[in-house]
C-alpha cells in the first residue's frame, strides 16, 4: 500500500457530517430502479468504467427522490480539464458505472412539491457544486464550501474538512450522478439552478456552470489589479478566461506559459497575450529566467495555476507520483513561487487532490509571496454578475469553444481531449432536446 492509499485508509473512520440533507451516492440511478430511476424510460449516459475508461451506456431516466429535487433535460454540457483526472484514476473514490460531467445546462422536465421558484420548460444552468442555500458558507454565497451537502469521510479527513457535493466527480464530493448525459437530477434545485434569460443561448449561459465562475474566481480572489503584470501557467480554457479577465481587471499585461498548438490558438484568439513556449527552454529555471528577463528582473506581480497537478516533468515526480509518495507535482508551483517578485502573489486553481513533497516554501516564507488556494469556486457568489457581463457581451465564453459534439459521441470526445488532438479546446455537447446552434458556435462534428 502506497503513503496516500494509507493515509487515506487511516482518515476514513474521522469524522462524519451528520447535517448532511441530501441524497447523496447516486451516480447511477441503475444501480436501484425502483428506488432512484424510472422504471418505464431509459437515457443515453457517460460512465466511468475503470481507469482509463469511459463508456456510453443505457441507464435509467433520474427520477424526483426529495422534495427540493430537480430534473433536467439536458440540453447542452462540456468535457472538462479535470474530468481528465476521473479518467486517469487521479481522484479517488471513483466507482464503476458512476455517470460523468459537471458542467450543464438544461429544461426543467419535472421536480419536486417544496421547488416553487422553476416553472416546467424553464431554461436553466447547474452550479457544478450542490448547495444547501442555508449554512455558514452558503450564507455567504460561498457555494463550494457548503457544510451539508457532502458527508464523505475521507475527505474530511484528508482536508480537515469537507467541499460541498459536486456533481459527476467521485463519491469524494459526494456521489452525485453528473450531467453527460440525456437527464440529470439536480438536488436542491431551487438554489443550484440559475435562470437563463432568452438572450443567452445555451452554448454560452452553459459555462457559468463551471469554467467562467472558476476563471473569474482565480483572478479576482488572487487579487488581480490595476497595473499587474499577470503569468498563467496554462493555455488551456481557464487560463484563456483568466487572461481576458485578468485584462479586464486593469492588469497592464499578460504573459501565458504553455506548449505546441494550445499557444498558437491563443495567439490567434488573444493578441495582447504575451507567449512563452517552455519546451523550448533549456534547463529547469528556463521558465523562471525568461520572466525575470520580461518583466525588469524581479518578475511578474501574479502567477496564476491553471493546469493541475498530475502532469510532472521531471523523473523524479514522475517515479515518486508512481511509487504512491505524492499524489501531486510541486513542480509548476515551484516554477510560479519563484518567478514572482519578492511579496508576488501565486493563486492556485488546477485540481490539486492530495500531498506533494520538495515543495519551496523556503522562498515562500522569505520573500514574501502570498500563496492562496482559490480553491472550487464559489459559483453562486458571481454567477449573476457575469451573467450580466454575456449578456451585454463584455464576456464571450464562445472564444475559447473548438467543437460542437453529440452526447452519445462522448466517449471517443474522450480519447480525442485526453490526446490533445483535433485541437480540441473548449467543447460544447448537444443532446436530443438542444436547440439549434447559436450564431458562432462551431460546426457540428461527428465522431
């Protein structure tokens, strides 16, 4: 047994939220049809049916299980950067036949006798994250932290306190049965669903869900302002909304670090993003170099993660991530502690899921740099607000969107975005009851 498996085995018996309000362990409403599916319809579903592999599958239709349930027709959804953790086994607690996605945008087909604020028909986008409305942190609008919606052990033990429950990521945040998929159940919905106005398609409200909420969280929580010079590790979607946002935050300029076509897409899309190609770099403080040597010696004002932390360079990590001696890579965080000016400030939003070792917090604690864990974005206390900024257009979340895809195409979306092929970036993932495609939305592709 590895250190992490044995540490996690060791917290199991720690703790356990006894608030918690809501079903919870219903990745599959297969699993018990009587109890959780509708015994007269079935729908067309991704599950996770061992490392490295996904399926689609026939499953159950969900079907109201509390009073505060709802349930969408699923009319638009996304692959996600940190599905790709699910994929690789690096999030634990995964368990066969669990139903992915946690970004999605729907029509309420049905719902439960205490949700009075959702008609039938209503157009709506899902908070990845599942809320009470009610506790200390969703009193604050702090929805990621919900103290009732997640009673999962190890994680409490793991992280000294639990997330709330997330849809499609493991029963580590809970067991919620995710959105790619034909229907999803949305508990709570009344306070985990957000209207959708009719001059917002679905192909841009959808990403409030997750990405647009996430990006703006990194930049404004790291305390992005007027004048900074921004790096961002990551050129991938979230690093493409942290760049325009950083912008829009008054930052002076901005600089992205990543690799191969994903930079010439953002030179394409972005042109005030300043490059940097770190495979062309020569020795291990190449990246670290080449910022001092952009921004007047001392480096950038921010650095902001937006790659996670399964991705080591080095033999070292790669050796130590496969012996179990670390779940995670220190090594981008490094590069980020140490390109910063002295009292720079570092914001990390990539999934990071456990320990890492060979961590520099020497340079952290010396130089002043302010370290901060955006953590999971807390949907609810900006969703209004930028969607108010897509409606007046300010936001575009349709720059960072390659592909347009069928839902029952979704696994071989999969294998194409674990490849990084197609140039796939951003995907949008119709179903049977999407609407037509919106002006600007890419071209149907077929796999």
């Amino acid at each position: 047994m590895s250190l992490s498996q044995a540490a996690w085995k060791a917290e199991q018996a720690m703790g356990h939220n006894d608030n918690a309000i809501t079903a919870q362990d219903v990745t599959n409403p297969g699993l018990n049809r009587e109890k959780w599916g509708d015994p007269s319809e079935t729908m067309k579903a991704l599950c996770w049916m061992g490392k490295n592999n996904v399926q689609m599958v026939d499953t159950p239709k969900p079907k109201v299980i509390e009073p505060r349930d709802v349930i969408l027709k699923v009319t638009g959804s996304t692959v996600c950067g940190s599905d790709l953790h699910l994929l690789h086994g690096s999030v634990i607690e995964m368990q066969k036949g669990d139903i992915l996605g946690h970004e999605f945008c729907g029509i309420v087909d049905s719902k439960g006798a205490e949700v009075t604020n959702l008609d039938i028909g209503q157009r709506v986008v899902a908070s990845f994250q599942i809320a009470c409305g009610d506790c200390y942190y969703c009193a604050q609008k702090l929805s990621s932290q919900c103290e009732r919606t997640n009673s999962n052990t190890i994680e409490k033990g793991m992280y000294g306190g639990n997330t709330a429950g997330m849809f499609g990521y493991s029963h580590f945040t809970g067991g919620f049965a995710g959105g790619q998929a034909e229907y999803v159940r949305v508990p709570l919905g009344d306070v985990n669903l957000l209207k959708l106005p009719d001059d917002v398609p679905d192909e841009k409200g959808l990403y409030l869900s997750d990405v647009v909420c996430t990006s703006w969280n990194c930049v404004v929580d790291t305390g992005v302002k007027e004048g900074d010079v921004v790096a961002i590790w990551g050129a991938g979607p979230i690093g493409q909304m942290c760049a325009d946002f950083s912008f829009m935050n008054g930052a002076k300029r901005v600089i992205m670090i990543d690799q191969n076509w994903r930079l010439d897409f953002v030179k394409s899309k972005y042109p005030k993003v300043e490059l940097v190609d770190f495979s062309k770099l020569s020795n291990t403080k190449g990246v670290v170099n080449r910022l001092k040597e952009m921004v007047d010696g001392r480096g950038p004002d921010v650095a902001l993660e937006c790659v996670a932390g399964e991705y080591p360079k080095s033999i070292a990590h790669k050796l130590e991530m496969a012996a179990g001696l670390e779940t995670d890579t220190p090594e981008i965080l490094n590069e980020m502690i140490e390109s910063v000016r002295n009292y720079g400030r570092v914001g990390i939003t990539g999934v990071y899921v456990g320990y890492t070792n060979h961590f520099n917090i020497g340079s952290l604690m010396e130089r002043g740099i302010r370290f901060i864990g955006n953590g999971q974005a807390p949907v609810h206390l900006y969703w209004h607000e930028l969607l108010k900024k897509i409606q007046s257009g300010e936001i575009d979340p349709l720059k960072m969107v390659t592909h347009r895809v069928r839902v029952e195409d979704l696994d071989k979306v999969y294998a194409k975005f674990d490849a990084r092929a197609d140039g796939m970036q951003k995907v949008y993932v119709e179903t049977k009851f999407s609407a037509p495609p919106c002006k600007g939305s890419p071209a149907l592709t077929t796999y």
